[in-house]
C-alpha cells in the first residue's frame, strides 16, 4: 500500500511540474527521408556514384568474364585431358578468389565511402535540428525510426522543414 502511495504522489508531483511548465511541443522527423531528399544528400549520393563507377564498372567487366570463362569451361571438359581440365580448373578457382577480393575491397571502400559523406551531413543535420527547435519552441524532437516511432500525429512531422534547414545550414556551412 505503502509503495502505490508513493507511486501515486511521484505521479501526481510530476504531472504538476508538467503543467507548470506548460505543454510540451513534440516534433518528429524522418532521418532518412531528409538525407535522401535534401541538398547535400543528393550532393553525395551523385559525388558517391561518380567515385564509385569505375571500380564498379570493372568488377562488372570481371565478372562477365568470369561467367563466360566458367561456360567456356564447361563446355570443354568434357574433351579436356585430364591434366588440362585440371589446369582449367584452378584457373576459374583463382579467377572467382579474385573477383571475391575485388568485390570484397569494393564493399569496403563503399561504406567508407559512405560513412565519411553521412557523418559529414550529419554533424551539419544535427546543428540544424538544435537551432530549429530551439527557434520554434520545440520542448522534444525525436528522429522517426521503424520499429520505435510507429504511428506519429501528421501536425508533429517537422520532415520538410528539417528538410530546408538542412539545405539552408549546409549553404551557409560552404561560405565558411
């Protein structure tokens, strides 16, 4: 009895200390959405494939040659003298140990990529989402993730308007 009555009093004490200070304005954002559509998310992800299509380009040549390497090996085995078909074998054995390596370093260098565009926008995202709530009297703003934020009020959704500070900051961070 003892500890609901405690329960009750914290509750009650802290519901009043919230009406004191008022009600709470709440906003909610998509993080993924403002990257994807916002100036500098569009800025890396055109930088990012323009890196990356030369490696990408030559692990595709490496690839169809492989594939066509390993038809071609079929095809012959069959008429491949024993020592031969083995030869051809190890070939295509170091050949796809290759392609992996390539494909392999290739995914490296893409997330590294990728890391040092992102938290570049990120630390720029994260000082526009400060001075915005702070300038429009937001008591909490929350990034909308799934499987944590299911279902938000369509009037807390401040996407678009981090959106444009996003851009709005990532200009004035370039004059600098």
């Amino acid at each position: 009895m003892r500890k609901f009555l405690a329960v009750a009093l914290f509750l009650l004490l802290l519901q009043s200390v919230a009406l004191a200070a008022g009600p709470a304005k709440v906003g909610i954002f998509d993080p993924e959405e403002v990257l994807r559509t916002s100036e500098p998310g569009q800025e890396a992800i055109k930088q990012f494939e323009a890196k990356m299509k030369p490696d990408s380009e030559r692990i595709e040549k490496q690839q169809k040659d492989f594939l066509k390497m390993q038809e071609d090996f079929q095809k012959q085995a069959f008429a491949l003298a024993p020592e031969a078909r083995q030869d051809k074998e190890r070939e295509l054995r170091r050949k796809e140990f290759e392609l992996s390596e390539a494909v392999r370093m290739f995914q490296n260098a893409a997330n590294r990529e990728k890391s040092i565009k992102l938290n570049e926008i990120l630390k720029v995202l994260n000082e526009a989402v400060t001075d915005y709530s702070g300038k429009n009297g937001y008591t909490i703003v929350m990034a909308k993730t799934q499987g944590i934020i299911y279902y938000t009020d369509p009037s807390c959704d401040i996407t678009k308007a981090v959106t444009s500070e996003l851009n709005r900051a990532w200009k004035s961070r370039k004059k600098k």
